[in-house]
C-alpha cells in the first residue's frame, strides 16, 4: 500500500526453532484503526512487539513513514513517533501517576510539548489529574491501563499499538477505554492498531482488519464489508 504510514513486509517472528509469525503482509494508513483478530497464539502480540522493537525479525522488514525501522531498539522506534500500550496496564508501580505519565516524554521531539501535552491527558481521563500523586501501583485495573495509554501519549505518537487492552477489566470500564481511543484517533489523527480476541468490538472498533492464524493472515478487509459467518471461519480455520 504507497500511502501506508506503517506497512509490514513478508515479515517472520519467532523464538528458536518455533515460527511464531510468518511471512506476514500488513498495512495501516495514516489516520486509520486497524484490528488484529485472533485467538491466544495466532502470533499477534509476536507481531506487534517485532513492529515495536521489543523482538528481534528473522525475516522480512517494516517501514514507517517510508523508513526501514526493521530491528530497531524500541526506544529508537517510540521516537519515530510509533508506540506500544502493553497488556495489563504496566507501570512503575511505586512512582506516581505523574512521573509514570513524565517517563513517556524522553524523546526528544515531544519534550518540549510535555506540558501541554501531561494537561491534555489530565483532561482526557480526569481520575489521573485526581491521583496525580498517589503511586501507580494503588490503582485500580482500569485506571493502570489509563496510565499506560497516557505514558505512550506523551510520546506524542503518530501510531499507537494497543495490546488486548481489555483483558481482566469490566464491560464499563472498557466501553470508556474504547471511546478514548476514539476520540484520541479522531482528535489527533492518531493511527490505531487494535489487538483483540473479541471479533465483534473490534470489527466495531475498526476502520479495516486482519486475522491471524497460526502465524499467518488468513484473511483481511474492511470491518463494515465482511460477513460473521466468513470471519469466524478464517478466525477458526475451519
């Protein structure tokens, strides 16, 4: 895809001899929320963590913005304006809330915005401006996973990599995370990429999708044109 901001090429993942992602064709446009679907051990988060940096390719290469970032160190990668929110809402369990949000401002190109840019998430979820100085690790599950979102924030991302984000949290709890990410790519004109088991809120979620099978894509398109019967075949492999 010419216009892709982040564009995934034959890319291949694994750990010793086991092939956990292979030969891998995937594409998101800059402004758009991708879904990747499929069930525990498609080779999803293998995939994205590759993309982040956070594990090394065995093939294959990835570019964003037009440059090759393939096998870059994650901190390299965050400061080329491309994050990752992991699962479970990790944080630096006894700094603050502030300081937890402050350590997602090291690169250099979004330093001198970090303050305008600590209000704007205060604003976006306004628990944190409350528990601006409680240690992170008092939080609830939830509110974890806000801190972890505005960390990546304050980067000052042009592609945000959300990890199954609504493990362990409620249904409300969720519904808000989500509509966060929404306004977020909506306001900012932030590309999403959603990791996700759940094929309706994603497909809900998303402007296209891709699933993952053993490793591989087994099918892709636009969320609002495919078929239940079609996605759960291929989500499956049946």
């Amino acid at each position: 895809m010419s216009d892709a901001l982040l564009s995934i090429k034959n890319l291949s993942a694994g750990y010793g001899d086991f092939v956990a992602v292979e030969s891998v064709d995937l594409a998101v446009k800059k402004g758009q929320i991708v879904s990747l679907i499929g069930i525990n051990g498609a080779g999803k988060t293998t995939l994205m963590h590759t993309v982040a940096g956070l594990h090394k390719p065995a093939s294959g290469k990835v570019l964003f913005g037009g440059e090759d970032i393939t096998g870059l160190p994650a901190d390299k990668i965050v400061a080329k304006g491309l994050s990752l929110v992991p699962q479970g809402g990790r944080c630096f369990t006894r700094m603050s809330v502030q300081d937890n949000l402050l350590m997602g401002s090291f690169p250099r190109s979004a330093r001198k915005n970090a303050k305008q840019t600590l209000e704007h998430i205060y604003e976006l979820f306004p628990d944190l401006g409350e528990m601006k100085q409680r240690p992170a690790g008092n939080l609830s599950g939830g509110q974890r996973q806000m801190v972890a979102i505005g960390r990546a924030l304050m980067g000052d991302p042009e592609c945000l990599i959300f990890d199954e984000i609504s493990l362990g949290l409620s249904p409300a709890v969720i519904n808000d995370i989500y509509k966060k990410i929404k306004r977020i790519n909506e306001e900012e004109n932030t590309s999403i990429i959603l990791i996700e088991q759940d094929i309706h809120r994603a497909l809900k979620a998303s402007d296209a999708f891709y699933v993952m099978l053993k490793g591989r894509v087994a099918l892709s398109g636009q969320s609002d044109e495919i078929d239940s019967e079609t996605l759960k075949k291929a989500y499956f492999g049946i």
